[in-house]
C-alpha cells in the first residue's frame, strides 16, 4: 500500500469507523458465539502472497464484527466506560504515523515533553497536592503514563520494596536479601482489584486481605491492628493499596483514618487506586472524595475510563520520583545520552523499555473538550445514574445495594442470589443490554453503570424496560403463571434470542465450574465505628473487641486471610519431580484449593460440564469436581506443609500441571495416607486397582 492508496483507504476506514458508531444501536450488545468460532471461518496459515483490501474489509464485517463485544453500544452497562471520542482517536491515528519509541528524551524529545506537561495538566485539574506535579517549584514528584492501572499499582510496589528492603540492610547488613523480602508484608482491602494479588505475586511478596466496613470501605483501625499484629510477628508491613472506586460497589476507602495509620509504620508506602472515581476529581463538588490524599506516596487514575480517551492509558502520580525510578533503573551505554543529569527518562519509570506517544491523545482530548466539557460529560453521567436509581427505588421488588455517588448503581432483585443469578443472565441473553454481576457484602448484586459517551435518559428507561420485563417474566413463573402462558413466554425468548456462552459466562462466573464454594457468609466481619456496630447488632461474634488509640471500636479480624500466591512454588507443587500437594488460598474463592496433578485432566466448558464428572481427589476423570469447602481458619493456610508426594502421578507441563481440588479438608493428608491403602488393595469402590 502506497501513499495514494492510503489515503484513500484511511478515508474509508474513517467512514467506516463513523458508520460503526453511528449504527451501533442496531446491533446486538453482546455475540452470540461460541469459544473457538473463529478458527472455522478464518484459514489456519498466513496468506503466502498479498489480499485485496476489500476482501479484508468485508471479512472484518462478517467474520470479525460478529464476535465484538460493542463497548461503545449505548445498551452497554458493564464494567465502567471504555473511555473513547473522535479526538482520541486522531490521536492515537498521529501516534502511529510517528511512529517513535520514546523511551529516553534524546529518543523523542517532544513524546517525554508532552507527556510531562499534560500530566501535570490533569494532576492540576484533579486537585493533586504540588508535591506530585513534575514542574511545581521545588516538587520532586511527577506523573507517567502508564498502560493500565494495573502496571501502576505494580510498578509502585516494586519501588516499595525496593525501599523497604534497603532500610533494612542498614538495621541488618549481613541479612540475605531473600530473607528480608520474606518478612515483607502488603496490604488491601477484600473490595480492592484483583491487580494487587498479582502485583505480590510478581513482586514476590505477602499480601494480607482485610475486610472493609459495612459500606465496603476500609478503615483505619482495621488496617492499624493488622499491621501491629504482624510488626509483632517479625513481619515488615511496607505497602499498602487503597481504592477510590471500587470496581464492586464505587466504595471509597478512608484516607483520612488509613494515612496517620501509615505514618506510624517507617517503611510503608501508601498507593491510592482512583482508576474510575480520579477522573471526577476535575469536578469542584467531588473534591471531598479525594480527602486525605495529602498523605499518599503515589496515586493513579485512567483517563480511558471516564474522560473520553482511548486505551491503553493510565496516569500515576508520585510523591518522589527518585523513590520510584531507583528500583527501575537499568541504564547501559547504548541509552544514554549527554541530557541524562536535566531531562525526564520515563524507560526508568515503569516496567517496559519502550513507550509510545500516548501523551498525543489526551493532549487532543482535553484541548478539544476543555475541562469544563469534560465535567460536564461527568455529571451527566452521575445525573444518568441518579435517574435509574430513582427508578429501582421507586420498585419496592427491587433494592439498591451501594452508595450511588458517581456513575455506577449496584442493585439486585428482593430474594436469592439464584433469583438475581438467573434474572442477569435471562437479560444479557436477551442482547438487548449487557451488565455484568458483584458480590457487595456477601449478596450478588447486578452492576448498571454508565458507559456510553452520548448516553441520553432514554437509553435509561430502555434499559429499565428491559429489566422490569424480565423480572416480571422471572417472578411469574415463580409465582405459578398458567402454564400455556408460561410455555408461550418461553417460546417466544427461545425463538427471539440465542442464550451464548458469552451470555452465561459474564452473567454467572462460575459457569466454568458450577460447584465452586460459595463466598463466606457476611455475618462475621470488621466493624470500624459505632455505626457499623449498630448496624450489625445482632451478629454473633465470639471474639474479643478491640479498642483503638482513635476511640474507635473495632471487632478482632477473623475474616482476613494471607494470599501468598507463591508460597506453593517453595513447596514443590510444579516440581515435577515430587508431584507434592499444598494448600493454596485464594481471594475471591472462600475455599481451600489443592493442586494435584491429575492424569487426562482437561479445561472445563459448557459441553464438558465439569458438574458431571463424579471424579474424587484421586481418581482418574477427565475434569474434576469441585465441592463445598469447610470453612478453615485463615492459620491453616498461612501454617500449611507440603503433602505427601503422590507417587502415581505422571509427568506434567508447569502451565497446569496440576488439577484443582475444592473442599479438602486440613485433615487432608489422612485422606491421602487411605488413598494409598486403596490403591494398594481394593479401590473404593470395592474393585481391584489397576496395575
């Protein structure tokens, strides 16, 4: 393709970019396809020689097109926004057609420049104190695009234990470095995104997960006796990640009690995840929800999310700059440049080398927008969000589950988590609006969020149609509706709508596995005021109550657990040559996990329900089964030994090398000693074991 011929193509893709948006209602929200559609309709080897592009094109409409999830669809109510706007897009068009790689200043001096200066921009517009803008007088702080806030939370806790470990080679200099980052402790809140487990895990690191208030919100006494418990125990609290946001709920931890908590401890760095909720900051009257920011060590928000810029990008502010860049820098001869001493280098910043002109797209987002426009397209959201919680409200079958203060509503049905299982899922099938589910205090509530760039009130009460006619539909049968009517009902969805496994799989994520345990129950958990304490009277808690410096009364954690994601790799589980069993604790999952290694074992789908296969923990079934799990005290993981090695097993790829085992009991390893008694004589089920 020539210059000629690509203007002439980049004219038409605009076309058909504009026509896609444009059009967007007429399409279903979500496809209706199968896992592996694609691989039937497109060949499985390259083309040797070059295609007509619009035999390309028209294989992006009917090949492509139909296994698109429609973000941009204003039925779309999942997740939060994915931030995009014709601005954002000519930008990121101007990106590739520079083309740089600006991982140094000398590399491109105007992607580094750019990228400074309209950080400072929004950091300015979100009401970020001075010490975090790179060009405030005297600041030693600064902000990087990053590509996901999922990086920026990593990134931050490199540099956090690459601190905390220094310090302690001062106190302690003949200590392995091994063993010091052993003792290090981080910490979160059950409600905070999944992103902080594996940034411990690639950070080799301990997390411990705390539970939040009954308004989903962590607070300061919780994380102050978690903290004295471990520092009491030899461990080293060091980083500790809090939301403005939640992903579950749009809850809000408590800076204003979590900071001084931070300030007691020397080594901990606080990070504060605003990835959806930071973007509003630019509003005046949202303000008060950043309070208490005065005292992080960095702070993230995603302009992809809420200000109408396109992915991949992510902004992370830090207090000092020199903390952070001193754990990332690798700097050989054939990088540097005679600039080094008085430029920006953001290669020393994050985790890739390269980067590109990202700066580019939000440069031309908020000078074509301004920040007004840009509030302005906030608070119609939140006024969106306020209109459908007015709705629900008005429902007495219906009850909202979460504080609405931005653009996100949590609500459910009066009545079971099954009834509002099935009530998401029959909608989603139904391709006329797409939510995804939460669990928000132990209930599974259905997420309506605000999305779409040009939502209008209309596009609300579709949506509100929509839901108030599947759930009538939904409690008719459930409170005997004549059957012909009710087969007539069924009839006309069946014939109407394709139910995919898409559809099933984000309305009910335990579609892979339908016999994971279910979460704890909600009865026991913290509680940081009086409030809370009233509002929860009648739960029975055996355990004695804590009294904080800050008269606050707090109950003793019982819900929190450690994740240690790499504890098992210690122990031997993908060492293939021991085929040992450990004990592993996951976050999401009340339950004990065993990985096992297993012969035949295969990834479960909804033709292979894994449901079906009756295999036990030893036996020898295509996919296993998983059971309830006991409720096992939080020290049973933490204090967890190797099994004992199974000697069957055969020879595994570490990718998946062993089989998941849900519901083994801490008496697991008698269970183990009679497996071998049975394979040594008779097999449970009374025959001879095979030889």
């Amino acid at each position: 393709m020539d210059s000629d011929e690509f203007r002439v193509r980049g004219a038409e893709m605009v076309e058909y970019i504009c026509r896609y948006l444009e059009q967007l209602p007429e399409r279903r929200v979500v496809p209706s396809v199968e896992p592996g559609y694609l691989k039937h309709v497109i060949p499985k080897e390259a083309p040797e020689h070059g295609e007509n592009w619009d035999d390309i094109m028209a294989d992006v409409e009917n090949k492509i097109m139909p296994g698109v999830t429609h973000w941009q669809h204003p039925r779309f109510h999942a997740y939060f926004p994915a931030g995009n706007s014709f601005p954002s897009i000519l930008g990121d068009m101007l990106s590739d057609g520079i083309g740089c790689i600006g991982f140094s200043w000398a590399a491109c001096p105007a992607l580094t420049e750019l990228e400074t200066i309209v950080v400072d921009w929004l950091g300015k517009a979100i009401g970020l104190p001075k010490d975090f803008l790179a060009l405030a007088e005297g600041s030693k702080g600064g902000g990087v695009i990053q590509t996901s806030a999922s990086e920026c939370v990593l990134v931050c806790m490199l540099a956090a234990r690459a601190q905390a470990i220094k310090r302690l080679k001062l106190q302690e200099p003949g200590a392995e470095e091994g063993v010091l980052l052993g003792r290090l402790m981080a910490y979160c809140s059950k409600e905070s995104h999944s992103c902080v487990e594996k940034a411990a895990m690639i950070s080799f690191v301990k997390l411990r997960i705390l539970e939040p208030d009954q308004r989903c919100s962590l607070r300061g006494p919780t994380l102050r006796q978690a903290m004295e418990e471990d520092e009491a125990a030899g461990l080293v609290p060091f980083f500790v990640s809090t939301t403005l946001g939640t992903t579950s709920c749009c809850s809000f931890d408590n800076l204003m009690e979590i900071g001084p908590v931070c300030r007691r401890f020397p080594c901990v760095w606080l990070h504060v995840d605003g990835a959806y909720a930071g973007n509003s900051f630019i509003c005046p009257e949202l303000k008060p929800l950043l309070d208490g920011i005065q005292y992080a060590d960095s702070f993230n928000t995603n302009p992809n999310k809420w200000l109408l810029t396109s992915f991949d990008i992510s902004c992370l502010w830090v207090r000092d700059r020199l903390r952070l860049t001193s754990a990332l820098v690798v700097d050989p001869l054939y990088l540097q440049h005679g600039y080094s001493e008085s430029a920006i280098d953001y290669r020393h910043w994050g985790v890739p080398l390269s980067r590109r002109f990202r700066a580019l797209k939000l440069w031309f987002v908020m000078r074509s927008y301004g920040i007004e426009g840009l509030r302005q397209y906030i608070r119609h959201h939140i006024k969106l969000a306020k209109s459908f919680e007015a709705r629900v409200l008005k429902d007495p079958r219906f009850e909202v589950c979460n504080e609405v203060k931005l653009g996100l509503v949590c609500f459910r049905l009066c009545g079971s988590d099954q009834l509002n299982m099935k009530l998401l899922s029959n909608i989603n099938a139904s391709g006329r609006l797409h939510m995804v589910p939460a669990t928000v205090l132990d209930k599974y509530i259905i997420r309506f969020c605000v999305t779409a760039q040009n939502a209008t009130e209309e596009d609300v009460e579709h949506a509100w149609q929509v839901i108030t006619e599947v759930a009538s539909v939904l409690l008719g049968e459930q409170n005997g509706e004549p059957q012909e009517q009710l087969d007539d009902r069924k009839r006309r969805e069946t014939l109407a709508y394709k139910r995919s496994f898409f559809v099933r799989m984000v309305s009910d994520p335990k579609i892979y596995n339908p016999k994971i345990a279910k979460a704890v129950p909600g009865g026991r958990r913290h509680v940081s005021s009086e409030a809370d304490i009233e509002d929860i009277e009648e739960v029975d808690n055996d355990e004695p109550e804590v009294e904080s410096a800050s008269n606050v009364t707090i109950q003793k954690p019982i819900a929190t657990w450690i994740s240690w994601p790499l504890e098992f790799l210690f122990q031997g589980v993908f060492d293939e040559a021991h085929h040992a069993e450990v004990p592993v604790r996951f976050r999401h999952l009340d339950t004990m996990v065993r990985l096992k290694a297993r012969r035949g074992s295969s990834s479960p789908s909804p033709e292979n329900d894994p449901s079906r296969d009756d295999a036990g923990s030893g036996g020898s079934g295509g996919s296993g089964s998983v059971s309830p799990q006991q409720q096992v005290p939080p020290s049973v993981f933490a204090a967890a030994a190797p099994l004992p090695p199974s000697a069957s097993s055969p020879r595994r790829s570490p990718a998946f090398p062993r089989k998941l085992h849900f519901g083994r009991s801490a008496a697991a390893p008698q269970e183990d000693k009679q497996d071998k008694q049975d394979k040594g004589g008779t097999s449970r089920s009374g025959r001879g074991s095979a030889p």
